[in-house]
C-alpha cells in the first residue's frame, strides 16, 4: 500500500498537464507572460493568489517598473502544489504558492531535474500547527486518535495535512505505515469518500475541514494544533527566472504585501472577495484567514518556520517522497527583503494576533476601504458596512448569541488549550462551574477534563443557556 502510495505521489509530480501557458520568456518583442501558479481553495495562499489575482496589485506593479516590456499575468489554479512543482520544473511556472510538505518536495523535484526553486516568501501560517485537522463523519462514534487503529484514513500524500497525520499517530502510539489504511485521495475526493462512509477519518488541509464541519459533514476529531509544531504556506520561485527577472519577482512579492495588508486591515472584505472567486462560503474563508483566524499572514520568511521546515524533511524521507533537502539553500528571502524594505525588520517581529470569540452579525458584509478591525467586548470596526464584534470571554459571545439568536451570521471560539478558531455551534463545550469553555475536538475537551474536577461536556444549547 506504502509503494503504490509513494508511486501516485509521485507520479502525479512529474506527469505534465495539459493546456499550462508559457513561462517569463513566452511572447513575442517586448511583450513578457509571467505564469502564476495557485491554489484557489487553498486560501492560507490568497495573498499570493485569489485575493492578490482579484485586487490586480501584481498587474498594477508591473505597469509601473517602465522597463521597456508589457507584462501579461497568466494565472493557474490547481487543487494541490503537486501539479505546480510538476510545471515549474518544466519550465512552465514562474512562481508558484503551496504548503511546507510541499514546498520540500518542490524543493527536492527542483534539484532532482537540475531545475532549482527557491523558497521567496511566507502566506499565512500557524505556530501550533493549527490549518490542519483530522475529521469524521458527524455521526462517527470515534472520539480520539487512538480509535483509528485499523480504520481507513483518506489524506493526500505528502501534504501537510498527511504530516500531520503522520505525526499525530506516531504520537498516539500507532504505526503510520501498518496502524490504519491510508488512502491516498485529493481532498474532494476524501470529501466524497468520508460522506459515503468508505472511509472512517480525513486528513485535510484549508479550507476542507471548516468547510464540511461548517455544512454539517463531519466533525473534528483531531486539532492539529495539538502537535505545537508551526505550519504554513509560502511562495517558491524557480531560481533561473528569479536571477533573469528579479524586478518582477520584487514586484511580485511588494504585491503580495499589499495583498497581506488589504487582508489584514479589510478582513471581511477579504474574505468575502475570496468567497466569491472561490465559491467557498464566506464563513469559512473568515474562520481561517478573518481577524482573530487560524492563520496568521504576513510575508516574511520567519526562522521559526524555517526551522520546522527543516524537521518535516524527515516525515518526507520516511515516506520516500524525498532524500535529504537543504533547508538553508532552498530558502531565500533576499527577493522579499528587497521588495519590502526597512519594512521586511517589522514583518519578521511580527506575531499572531491574541486569540478571541468573534461574532459576524447577519448583514454584516465586507467594503473596499473600510477598516474592518474588531475591538474588544461587543465593539465593531468604524464602518456599518463591515461589522464584526470581538469579545473578551467564549461566555461574552454566547450571552450576546443568546440574546440574537436570529442576527448571527457566524459565531467563533479559540480552543481552550491550543487556541485554534473553531465555529462556536460546532466546538465540544466544557462547563467548569461558571466558566464555559470551547474545544475543536472530544481529545482537547477530555483532557481538560481530567485535569479538573466537576468538568464536563455539555450541549452548546446548554452552553447558551447558561451563559444567558
């Protein structure tokens, strides 16, 4: 099972896609095609994709080098890195954006065909490990990791979402490779599977477990923040159109900032953007990439990042999707550094944002210009038109749920003990006397538990009761 794995994973790298357009060099006299990979779906990339292609920055910047040339944008959207590592090896994208396991694989691919890539930049990113998460189906009787020894598991091979599987039941004391049957699908087809009961658990990436727990699909079994180990998605760059074109590579990178700072300062607006170019729900998009979401965006090439990176090189090897990968010579942050300036000192001290309960009132919706910033108990942003309200407490927001039942659009809460942001109506809710709590999965809640006498697992419409 392991070597058919290994042999799809890689087969699907270096197989050449039908219909790609040209790199830099495609064009004729002063006309230069400059060809973006991206994930759509996979919207911790936005700002070096969906949100960046819908803003028009990268086209914006390179109107304005008046180097001679007219720039055109070919932008491709794919499911998963696998089939951007694929062109970009062949010489048919420039730059490209995907997860950590990934980008290795980009990394090793690269050096492997004698066409190298760099490592340029940083999307959005986790510290704990948070854009990962192991679900069932909502009726599933499996309460923790340990309870998928022996069942079927569909994850996507060499994701990050496959390494934090990987880790995870190599923690809970099974074997990766013998413990469970692994399957090796790409995300909607996990989806399908885990809908018609052909498999027990999927192992997902963003946005695919907010989005099914969000339709009512499935349920978090496992938060991957619980491993404490930092993830993220970045931007990679093949090293011989960086050394020709490093003025559009700058360029690129100075939109994909402006891209990071329209996110952050418009989250609403943002994540509405995103929705509509993806399809993807709006209350999704904001559980990952909102004011207080799972992921954190700034560009930098952060050295804690850098040093997980390094660590996930051993799950690559272990799976034979890779040999041994020069961490420190495939990251190269000079490109961004130049693009940002006296700015990049500030993006690389940069921290996530403090962890809170946020409601999202129906008729709330994002506007180009306004603020969309969130303040503390039951404040909003300086605009009618983007409203969203932070609160200090997971108790604050339900008392304000319960009394606007009927004017809730979405309803978040960190975790208790990783912080991860989950829907509030799909967190397991723990009531220590007068204090309610919020957990993504049944593990994080029972092990609370444990540690305190007289907690236990309520309803969240007792959770609202009591908090009213």
């Amino acid at each position: 099972m392991k070597r058919t794995a290994v042999a799809l994973a890689t087969a699907a790298l270096l197989l050449p896609l039908s219909g790609c357009g040209g790199s830099a060099e495609a064009g004729s006299g002063s006309t230069v095609t400059i060809t973006v990979g991206y994930q759509s779906k996979t919207i911790n990339t936005v700002t070096a994709g969906t949100l960046l292609r819908s803003l028009g920055y990268f086209e914006r910047d390179l109107d304005a080098l008046h180097d001679g040339h007219t720039y055109k944008v070919d932008w491709q959207d794919y499911a998963t890195g696998a089939p951007i590592t694929a062109q970009m090896t062949a010489g048919k994208i420039d730059i490209g954006s995907m997860g950590d396991f990934p980008l290795l694989i980009n990394a090793a691919r690269g050096k492997q065909l004698g066409k190298p890539t760099r490592l340029v930049s940083v999307t959005g990113y986790n510290l704990r490990g948070g854009l990962n998460t192991v679900v069932t189906a909502p009726d599933s009787t499996l309460t923790s990791l340990t309870d998928l020894k022996g069942k079927k598991v569909s994850t996507s091979i060499g994701s990050a979402a496959d390494g934090t599987l990987v880790r995870a039941l190599q923690e809970a004391g099974i074997d990766p490779d013998k413990g469970i049957e692994k399957l090796n699908q790409q995300p909607a087809v996990g989806a399908s599977a885990l809908a018609a009961g052909s498999v027990d658990a999927l192992s997902q990436f963003v946005a695919w477990p907010g989005l099914l727990t969000y339709q009512g699909k499935a349920k978090a079994l496992y938060d991957g923040a619980q491993l404490n180990l930092p993830t993220f998605h970045g931007v990679t760059a093949r090293q011989d159109f960086a050394q020709q074109r490093p003025a559009v590579l700058e360029a690129f990178l100075k939109a994909q900032s402006e891209a990071t700072d329209y996110l952050n300062a418009h989250p609403v607006a943002a994540a509405e953007k995103v929705a509509k170019a993806t399809e993807l729900p709006a209350e999704v998009v904001y559980l990952y990439n909102g004011a207080h979401g799972i992921a954190t965006f700034d560009p930098a090439v952060k050295p804690q990042l850098v040093a997980a990176l390094k660590e996930d090189v051993s799950v690559l090897k272990a799976a034979k999707l890779t040999g041994d990968v020069d961490v420190d010579s495939f990251v190269d942050d000079q490109y961004v550094k130049k693009a940002l300036g006296a700015d990049y000192a500030t993006q690389l001290a940069a921290r996530p944002a403090a962890a809170a309960s946020e409601v999202w009132p129906k008729g709330a919706t994002g506007a180009a210009g306004s603020t969309g910033s969130t303040g503390s108990t039951g404040s909003t942003d300086s605009t009618d038109s983007e409203k969203t309200l932070a609160f200090k407490s997971p108790a604050e927001l339900l008392s304000y749920v319960a009394k606007h039942r009927n004017g809730i659009r979405a309803a978040y809460v960190p975790d208790a003990t990783t912080g991860t942001l989950w829907f509030a109506d799909k967190a397991v809710w723990v009531a220590d006397g007068e204090e309610l709590l919020p957990f993504v999965a049944p593990a994080t809640a029972q092990a609370y538990i444990a540690g305190h006498g007289g907690a236990r697992v309520i309803t969240y419409a007792d959770a609202l009761e009591q908090a009213s």
